[in-house]
C-alpha cells in the first residue's frame, strides 16, 4: 500500500516597511507500508501457567524452576530470514515487585516476585517495551503456512524481603506495538 499526501500552509510576513505579505509553502509526504499487522492467535490471546510448589527453603538457597510460555502471531509480514525486527516491541503489564525486574504476584504468599524473559535473555520490566525476538514455524494446520512464535519464560524468585508460605496468583497483560 502506498500512501501519498499533501498539505499547504499560508503565513504573513511584515516586510521594511510594514506592511504583511504572504508567504507559502507546500509539503509532500510519501511512504509506504511495507508489512502488514500480526494478529495474536486466539489460544494465545488468555494463556493460565500452573507453577509448581517450591519450598521455602530451595527459594531461600536460590533454587527456582523456569516455566516457559509462547504467544503465536498468525498473518505477519516479518522478514523471514531474521529473528529480531527493531521496529516490533512488546510490553507486559502487571503490578511492579519490589525490585523493578519482578512482578508483584497477589495472595498469602510473601517474599516472592515473578521475572519474564524473552530467548536472548532479556528481563522484562513491568511496563517497559523490549524489540520481540520470534521464530517462523510451520503451520501444522495449514500447509505451506508459516506462524510467527515469541518464546518467553517466568520463573518465581525471592525479592529479599522475607519469604511466607501460602497461596498466589498474578495477572498480566501484554501489549505489543509496532514503531
């Protein structure tokens, strides 16, 4: 799709002596979308991941488990000889722990935070944008089709402030935008 536009501007200007003449401009703009919008699949759009039980004390000797999730694009238009296009961000959203790394999970439970990572490793912040790295896979229900994947994982850490037993939950968004 190529999209042209056009647009004009009238200004005065006082000359030596006084008197206001005007002065025009004209501005061209053209461009052109080159890829069009991902839709997110619809079982990736509410996605529930079940933890399993830690103890305290594997949290307390800094034992964690990484539990990996995936949210799948369909119809994107991303090169496919790259991982990474700068111009794809995604966010999470969710209330901050208390290090800015680590999501505020709800409940009984104390002490804990949720961190999320992408493939290459990198920390997400609640609220902060990163560029999405993702893999084309084949689509196993349309053949010849490809669907774009993003790989993360979330894992349960202690926050440093002192650990409770009990039960928790936490909610969180994801917003992705293209820049």
């Amino acid at each position: 799709m190529v999209c042209n536009a056009w647009g004009g501007a009238l200004a005065l200007i006082e000359n030596e002596d006084g008197r206001l003449r005007p002065l025009r401009g004209l501005t061209t703009l053209s461009g052109a979308v080159h890829a069009s919008a991902c839709t997110i699949a619809l079982e990736s759009q509410y996605q529930t991941l079940s933890l399993n039980e830690q103890s305290l004390l594997a949290l307390k000797d800094g034992a964690s488990s990484v539990y990996p999730f995936s949210i799948h694009l369909e119809n994107c238009s991303l090169p496919p000889d790259q991982s990474r296009d700068p111009a794809l961000y995604i966010r999470f959203e969710g209330t901050q722990g208390t290090h800015s790394d680590l999501f505020q999970p709800s409940g009984r439970a104390q002490g804990i935070g949720l961190k999320i990572r992408d493939t290459s490793h990198q920390t997400f912040y609640p609220g902060k944008k990163l560029s999405m790295h993702y893999k084309k896979q084949p689509d196993v229900n349309h053949s010849g089709q490809y669907f774009t994947q993003l790989d993360y994982t979330v894992e349960l850490l202690p926050d440093g402030t002192p650990l409770q037993a009990g039960e928790y939950h936490a909610i969180l968004r994801f917003f992705m935008s293209y820049e």
